[in-house]
C-alpha cells in the first residue's frame, strides 16, 4: 500500500514533464511586467529557521550538532543586523536548549517544527517516512506544547510541518491548540507567495508559505524537462548571483503587489546550514561563510527597498486582510 501511495503522489507531482503545458498556460507573471515598484518601497521580511536534526529527513542518525552553536550566534546577528528571527523548533529538543530559547524569546518568535521530524501529511515519494496517525498527531501535538510549558517559553502560535507536508487533519488539531499561524504550504511545487485561509474564511488559522518563484524555471534532468520553482531558502540563495536574487525578488512582489497582498518574503534556512560538513558532498554549500552571504544578500535588498524585519506571527497580523477591514 505505500508503494502504492507513493507511486500515485510520484505520478500527481505537478512538477513532472506532462504538466509543463499546464503550468505554461497558467503562467503568472506574464501580465506583471508593468507593475512598477517605486524605490524604496516598504517591504516586509521573515528569517525564519528550521532548529531540527541536523539534516532534517536525510539524516541517518539524530544528532544536534549544529544546533547550540548556531542558537549562541543569533543574539548577535540579530543585534548586528537589527532583525527579529523566527525559530520552528522541534518539540522533543525544546528542553534540551531550554536557556538559549529563552535567552532568544524576549525578541524572536519561538514557534513549533513538528516532535522528531515525523510526516505530518500524506506519503511523498522523496520520502522515506510513513504518515503519522491522527493520534499520534494529537499526542505527539500535547507533548511538545508540555515542553514549552514546562521550559516556561510562550506556547508557540506558529507552526512548520517538518519537509512541508501537513494534511488538514493537522490544521484542525493546529487551530484546536489556538495555533494562528502555518508555514507548511508546499513552496516547491509552486504555493503562490500569498496568505490564505486554508481551512476557510471564518478560520483563524492564517497560511503564510515560505517564498516561492510564481512561474517555475524548466530544468533538463535525465533528457527531460522538469518544472523547478526557486524557493527562498539558503540551498538556492547560495548559488543564486545578486542579479538573478534581485529580478527574483522583483518579480514576487510584482506578482503580490498585482494580487492586492503587502510585499513580504519568507526565508527559511536550517542551523545545519551554517556549519561545515567536509565529508558530505550533497551539502558543500553548507558554510559558516552563510550567515555573511545572507547578511550581504539583505543589504541588496536594504539598498532597493525600505526593509522592515518581522517574526511571522507579526507578519501574519500585517498580512491579515480581517484586521485590514
């Protein structure tokens, strides 16, 4: 049966070739050139981090090695940077870092990345977990809200599926919990980068997705063309040049500013991502060197736009078109 599942969402993922010509007619940003974005205009941006297992789902092993270091760094980025981060931290190591939350909370948002790294949706066939059941969800949902209670951190109202996958059973248990804000729209199979009400208009959860590219970029994988859409993550502003993360960002916020939605990013990156790990290929973008690539990244942006830093719960408050009526 989960060969099965997997088979099925492999064959529905609409980044395969036989939706190009799909994607192609529903183009989003052919209509956008137009739209003028005056200098210095105000935008707002969310750093938000993903404090989990160092590697997430590839892990083969459960180790936080990465994880003190980079929460000792951040008072003084975010000092040096004048920002406010938002942290998605996974609910069985709250306690294992309760200090340095704490030290971190009066300033940064604190929010929920799911207990142990588990599927919290439907099976995806790039990966290797098997869906959790709607109890354990809601155990596993209670457990991690104990650790914040006991750690004396705020109860989160922001939530992460760990790899983006939350199903609408999870929304309802998030909602029940008094959660207000989720972060797990898919962004790479091309989430529009807008707010939305996933489970209605009279809910008061609010979906606020990480960035993503409106069109995809068509990229050639085994002789075939494949729909990729640029996410505002750390895996692609490495290797993005200035230029490319310039027209980028120009081109989401024309896309919002056509929809009627305040211009606004979401990055997310992991505390993985800023260590060193020589002995693995697959994450040779994975630096220390990251945090001065990112810094120089948002002063590109500080140079073009009137950044204002946010946590996602304030975002989702300047986002939310209730309280603007």
């Amino acid at each position: 049966m989960i060969f099965l599942a997997r088979l099925s969402d492999l064959l529905s993922d609409p980044r395969m070739p036989y939706f190009i010509p799909c994607v192609k007619l529903k183009q989003r940003s052919k209509a956008l050139s137009n739209v003028d974005i005056p200098d210095k205009s105000p935008l707002l941006i969310a750093l938000t981090f993903d404090v989990e297992y160092d590697f997430g789902s590839s892990a083969r092993e459960a180790s936080l090695d990465a994880v003190e270091p980079f929460l000792q760094q951040l008072p003084a980025l975010a000092e040096e940077w004048q920002a406010a981060f938002t942290l998605f931290v996974q609910g069985d190591i709250v306690e294992r870092f309760t200090q340095l939350l704490l030290n971190l909370q009066p300033r940064h948002e604190i929010g929920l990345h799911g207990y142990a790294h588990e599927l919290w949706g439907k099976v995806k066939w790039f990966l290797p977990k098997k869906p959790i059941s709607y109890d354990t969800k809601k155990m596993l949902l209670e457990e991690s809200l104990k650790a914040f209670s006991t750690s004396h951190l705020a109860m989160p109202v922001s939530f992460r599926a760990p790899d983006l996958v939350a199903d609408t059973d999870t929304l309802q248990l998030l909602e029940e919990q008094g959660f207000l804000v989720d972060s797990s729209a898919p962004s790479y199979y091309g989430i529009p980068p807008l707010p939305a009400r996933p489970l209605g208009t009279t809910s008061a959860l609010l979906s606020i997705p990480i960035t993503a590219a409106p069109d995809p970029r068509i990229r050639t994988r085994y002789f075939l063309p494949f729909a990729a859409y640029e996410v505002f993550n750390m895996a692609w502003l490495a290797t993005a040049s200035d230029h490319q993360f310039l027209n980028y960002v120009n081109e989401v916020l024309s896309f919002q500013m056509s929809a009627g939605t305040k211009p606004h990013l979401v990055f997310m990156a992991h505390p993985w991502e800023f260590k060193e790990w020589t002995e693995k290929k697959r994450y040779d973008y994975c630096s220390r060197d990251n945090y001065e690539l990112l810094h120089r990244k948002l002063q590109l942006l500080k140079e073009r736009y009137q950044l204002k830093y946010v946590c996602l719960k304030e975002l989702a408050q300047l986002l939310d078109s209730k309280q603007d009526g």
